[in-house]
C-alpha cells in the first residue's frame, strides 16, 4: 500500500476531519453519505484510476463496503471503508466512477444484501432468480437436506 497516512492526512482537509484512520493505520474510513466524493477526489487529483476490488464484511453489529483502488504509475493502492447499520445497509453506486463496479456491486448486493442505489441494473449476479436471502451474511440460515 502506498503511505496511508499522508493520502488520510490530505483528503480529511477536503471533507472538514469526518474521515478516520484505521486503527492499524491501513484504511481510510469514510462516512457512508461521503463515499462516492471521496473515491472520486482519491480518482481526479490523487490518481487513482482503478478499481481494483470492492468488497463487503458482515460483523456481529455492522456491515462495512470495502473498496480497493489503485493508481497505475506506481501500483499504489488505497483502501476505503463505509460502515453501514445492519437494518438498512445502503451506500451509493459508484458506476458513474468505474465500470467495474458493475458487477462486484451486483456481487455484494446478491451475497450480503448491500442496496447499492443508483446502480443501473442491480439483481443477482451469482444466486438464481428467486433466490431467499443472502448466503454470505452470518444469520443466512443453511437448512440440511435429507437424501432419505
């Protein structure tokens, strides 16, 4: 990863010190409403031009998006969170940033049930249609099937 703490340092300037430090100095956590701006400034003036992963985590009292991005110069590679409540876990799609997005938000919406608005075409990418829950979620109840 590229030094963390100084792309923390300059991008908290811009969005007035709501954006917190990991506690291992590894990730930038951003408020849920901020994400989209602050994945677009990390994209415009910091370079970094890809996405590189999206992901999301399911904890005992929340759900956290986790996006990878990258600049291509010198493989530097940032990694931003969004905390989100476990009753409506919503975040903005960020689709109109990188195309890639498309499918792994449509991955974390199919396994984990993140709403991701605005996305163009948000519906289930690996469980068939009809489908009842999200199986990567920690109460997705796994029911044992008889072979007799």
């Amino acid at each position: 990863m590229s030094n963390t703490n100084e792309l923390y340092e300059a991008l908290n300037i811009h969005f007035d010190g709501v954006l917190r430090l990991s506690d291992d100095g590894e990730s930038v956590y951003a408020p849920s409403g901020s994400i989209t701006d602050v994945l677009e400034l990390l994209k415009d003036q910091h370079g970094y031009v890809m996405l590189a992963d999206l992901s999301a985590v399911d904890y005992e009292d929340r759900f956290e998006v986790v996006y990878h991005v990258m600049r291509l110069t010198d493989a530097g590679v940032i990694r931003v969170k969004a905390v989100l409540p476990r009753d409506n876990p919503s975040l903005p799609s960020i689709t109109n940033l990188w195309k890639a997005a498309d499918v792994q938000e449509r991955e974390a919406f199919d396994l984990m049930g993140i709403d991701f608005q605005g996305h163009p075409d948000l519906r289930r990418i690996l469980c068939p249609d009809g489908f009842t829950g999200h199986p990567l979620r920690k109460s997705f109840s796994v029911k044992p099937v008889s072979r007799f």
